[in-house]
C-alpha cells in the first residue's frame, strides 16, 4: 500500500501556472455510470440523465470554468436516442465526452425516483444490461485505461465498483495504479448501495483495495454505517485512515462534516436548509465542489465551505441536477 504526503494543503506542485496570458488547465476524469432518470412531480414524471458521478461531473464542470479545471466523464452508452441525448447535453454543461464509449446495440440504465414529504427520495433501478457495465472491455476498454492514467485527477464511487464487471472492477484498479505512480490524485467516495454488491463483504473488498490507491476519500456517514457498522463519524475517518487516504471528509448531512487531514480532526458545522426540496445529488455536489477548490489550491476547510454551499442550492431544487440559471458558481 502506497502513501503520498499531502503536507502542502492546496497541492501546491499541481497548481494553475499561468504562461503569458493562457491558463494551463488541470484535468481530472470522472468514472461512472449515467442512466436515464424519470421523477415523479406535481406535472407527472419527469425525464432526465443522472448517476452520481455523472452529477459530480457536471458540477465540476460548472464550477471549473473559472477555477482553471477541465472535467472529462468516462463511460459506455448505447447508440440509441437517449445516448445521444446525454452526450450533447454533457457537452452543453462543458464536460469532456472523448472517454465516452459507444456500444452498439446497447442502451444506458433507467432508474426511478420518488420523493416523501421531506424531501428524501428512494430509488428503483433498471439496469442489469445497462452498456457502463462494459467500459472497460474488449480493446476499446484497455485504451480506455491507457487514456485515463494521464489524467491529473481520477474520481470515481462505489456505485462506479458495483456497476462493472469483476474484470471491468480489475482493469479499474490498473487504471488507478499507473496513474497513480505518475502522480494523479485519486478521489473516493465509497456511495455504497447494497443492491450492486452479491454480499456486504464483496463491497469492502472492493473498497479496501480502492481506498489503497486514493489520496481523498468522501464518504457519506450513513453508507458507512451501513456498511461497517461505525458508530460516529470519527470511527469512520480512523477506519478509512488506516486504508490509506491520508484527506478525509466524512459527510453526516445537516449534522456536519468531519475532516481529517494528516491525522488532525476538524468538525464543521454546516448551514441546515429549513425546507429541503430533494436530497439528490446533495453529496454529489458537495464533492464536486470541493474537488475543484482543492484542485484549485483551496485549504481542506474552504473546499468544505465550498462544498457545503453548493449542496445546499442543490438539495433547494428537485432533481439530482439543477438548472445552471439556480447554482451559484461561488
């Protein structure tokens, strides 16, 4: 198991360099699944795109525009309508769709959301052919990982893990690898969902080797005690520690965040929303935005700041993405 110092809290070897009057841009590669989204409304349901990394993407992208960062999205769609329809507003909300992978004959997964009074929402999910599955196949696959390790910055989740094959997961963990040892940073938020995994004890052993290779780790306490059975979100952050990641940001909802940076625990109260609209995308966006202000230069506690702001419009609107018009970009 590797460790990398992180003693220069706004990384401060990968910050923007200004040559003239160009900005060199840092890159990072979002890995996932995108699916088509109906929700139920007050007007009936609705037809949309979202996947949890895919909702961090376009976060990022929105976000990094003037914060010096380009966000690609790495993934496999069908050559269908719908397909096409996510590619071109992918590319409309400026994210890269060079690592997306057309498979012909195939088509993306389908999932459901309903919403409660107070806003929480459950999913249902159609997705057992869905075209990500194989992303990392064949040998449009291996060039897909050649391609992906030089990336500055990889994201990924759990739900990226549980979606792919046994050797999509493998080609996966290469991936990380060699990007890694040319010195990307590796982000991981665990987003564990008991549906994707055959037992819990296949999802730890797929995140244990995950968070081996990541520099920053997002979970979401209640996945975590789910998952782990950890009783407070310290003994998560110590758990996750002892994996490897030396940046850690527990995410407990309305309760705050717990970061641990290099051993030292901070915890931060986080502004509560009187009314939630949708939950969505809350966690999402929150590590989109403070992805792109640590990419940035930003200290651990401003990307919270940052993080925590941008969750709070989003978990103001219905739907895992929010119209550009309704997000504050800072």
């Amino acid at each position: 198991m590797r460790r990398r110092s992180i003693e220069h809290s706004g990384f401060e070897l990968d910050r923007i360099i200004i040559v003239g009057k160009e900005l060199e841009l840092m890159r990072i590669a979002s890995i996932g699944e995108c699916m088509i989204e109906l929700s139920d409304s007050a007007d009936g349901v609705l037809r949309g795109y979202g996947g949890d990394t895919l909702n961090t993407a376009v976060y990022m992208a929105r976000r990094g525009r003037s914060h010096g960062v380009a966000v690609d999205y790495a993934t496999a769609l069908g050559d269908d309508p719908y397909s096409d329809e996510m590619v071109d507003g992918w590319r409309s909300e400026g994210v890269g769709v060079d690592l997306v992978r057309r498979i012909e004959g195939r088509m993306p997964g389908l999932y459901m959301i309903r919403t409660d009074g107070a806003g929480e929402r459950s999913f249902h999910y159609w997705r057992s052919a869905a075209a990500a599955r194989e992303m990392f196949q064949g040998l449009a696959g291996m060039a897909l990982v050649d391609r992906l390790a030089g990336y500055d910055w990889l994201y990924f989740s759990g739900v990226t893990l549980g979606v792919l094959t046994v050797e999509g997961r493998l080609a996966l963990f290469e991936t990380l690898r060699r990007a890694s040892e040319r010195g990307a940073r590796i982000a991981f938020d665990a987003n564990y969902r008991p549906r994707l995994w055959e037992d819990p004890e296949e999802a730890r052993s797929a995140f244990a080797v995950a968070l081996s290779w990541a520099d920053l780790a997002l979970p979401s306490f209640d996945d975590e005690r789910a998952l782990y059975g950890d009783d407070a979100p310290a003994g998560t952050a110590a758990r996750i520690a002892k994996a490897g990641p030396e940046e850690i940001v527990v995410k407990d909802g309305a309760r705050g965040v717990l970061l641990r940076v290099n051993g030292t625990q901070t915890e931060i109260a986080v502004e509560p929303v009187a009314k939630p609209v949708d939950t969505t995308a809350a966690g999402d966006s929150f590590n989109a935005a403070y992805i792109v202000a640590r990419m940035s230069g930003s200290a651990p506690e401003e990307a919270v700041a940052a993080g925590a702001g941008l969750a709070r419009q989003v978990i103001g609107h219905r739907g895992a993405i929010i119209p550009a018009s309704g997000q504050e970009l800072d």
